[in-house]
C-alpha cells in the first residue's frame, strides 16, 4: 500500500503570556489538521501517542522540535514539523495463522503460491524474492537451542556446498554469522549461485520445537540496492 503525496517543513507559532504547557492533545490537532488529508487518515485521534505511528509510512526521518525564546515579556512557542519532503509509504502487514508472526511486505512485492508442505510464505518482485520455511523438530529435539542445532560451524560451508550442488548451479557459500531476530538467536549466510547469477541471504532460528529458515534473494547486480530492503524486513519480523 503507498500513500502519495509530499509533506513539507511546516512551521507553527503560538503566542503565549506566560509560561504554559503544549500538550500532546494540542500538538495531535495541530498535526491532524494541517498536515494532508492522505496522511491525517494515518493518525488515531484516540491515540495520545500519535508521534509514534509516524515512522512507519515515511522513507525517511521524521522530526519533531520543540523549541521557545521571549520577545519582551511574552513567550512565544515554535513547534517545527519537519519531514524530509518524502514521498510516505506504508508496508503491507502480513500475519501467519500458523506459526504466530508478522512481517512487513516490501514495497513492490506481491505474495506467491507457497509450494511445498513447509513454505509458510513467498513474495516476489521481479527477480527478487522472499521464502519462509518453517519445520517442526522433533519432540525430543526441542529443548536445543539454534546453536546446538547446527553444531560445528566451521565445517558448516563444506558440509552446506556439497549437499546444495544437488539443487543448485554452482553454489558458492561467501560467509557467516551470529544475529538476532526479534530478540531471538539467529544464524545467517550468504551464497551465490549461476545462472541466472543470484545473492541470497538466509536467517535462521529456532522457536518453539520450530526451526523458521528466511531466505531472501536478488539479482547479484542488485545485491547492494537489496540490503536496506532486507535489512527492514528482518527487523520487522515479530513473534507474538
């Protein structure tokens, strides 16, 4: 979902004759009844911490100074509403019934047919794509954690390479590492393949008897562009 529409520095002066306090209800109506209509229909009246749901409909920074200076025995309050003169966008939720978490939908992408009894999600934008699989553990398995589970990781490349030349052009594992999604502990890689030549980024963890694998491919020429894209929606995947 994209909300058009610019939003500019907007500048307010409120004159006051003494000392008093600007409100967060004040402030909320000042911004519900100046800033456009496509996005005044973004911010809750309701909600006295609107300024929070700022964040995630703009591509950039959003600011909010607050600042006062005296003209005699008056006091004047400057509230400046700076945004970076963006172009707003909204990422479309999305909920797994299953496996109990959201994640955000880039922008651009659209959901795919999820082939397989494990592809618990799929979305693609051209040659980019984004697939989910989550396996259950065996019972017996469950009380390990992600890094019981994979063992010795300096084998882990040779070990990955060979069994992937089965499914894949010319796997080439590039490196390695320890993260964290949502608070949980995370391994990720990267690899190349040919043909068409790819980069794929995986993420992997384990939660509630489940391991929940996230790879995330791009073109190998787009790979830099595709970062930032990867790296929000990893952040916005979130257990309830």
């Amino acid at each position: 979902m994209q909300i058009s529409g610019k939003l500019q520095r907007i500048k307010f002066f409120f004159l006051k004759n003494r000392i008093g306090k600007l409100t967060e209800s004040t402030l909320h109506n000042i911004i519900k009844n100046n800033v456009k209509s496509s996005f005044k229909s973004k911010v809750d009246a309701s909600d006295h911490r609107f300024y929070t749901r700022f964040y995630p409909y703009v591509t950039k920074t959003v600011a909010i100074d607050l600042g006062t200076f005296a003209y005699g025995s008056k006091l004047f309050i400057i509230l400046n509403l700076i945004f970076a003169s963006v172009t707003l966008n909204a990422q479309e939720k999305w909920v797994s019934s299953t496996n109990g978490y959201t994640l955000e939908i880039p922008e651009g992408f659209s959901l795919q047919l999820a082939a397989g009894k494990n592809v618990d999600f799929k979305a693609g934008k051209g040659n980019s794509s984004i697939v989910i699989v989550v396996k259950t553990l065996p019972k017996e398995y469950n009380h390990l954690d992600i890094w019981q589970i994979m063992g010795d990781l300096s084998t882990y490349e040779t070990e990955w390479e060979k069994g992937a030349r089965e499914y894949l052009d010319t796997p080439d594992f590039l490196k390695y590492g320890k993260g964290e999604i949502n608070g949980h502990d995370t391994f990720w890689y990267d690899y190349t393949t040919a043909n068409p030549k790819s980069y794929s980024k995986v993420y992997q963890l384990q939660k509630a008897g489940k391991i929940f694998t996230y790879t995330l491919t791009s073109s190998y020429e787009s790979r830099h562009a595709s970062a930032p894209v990867w790296y929000r929606f990893k952040n916005e995947i979130k257990f309830q």
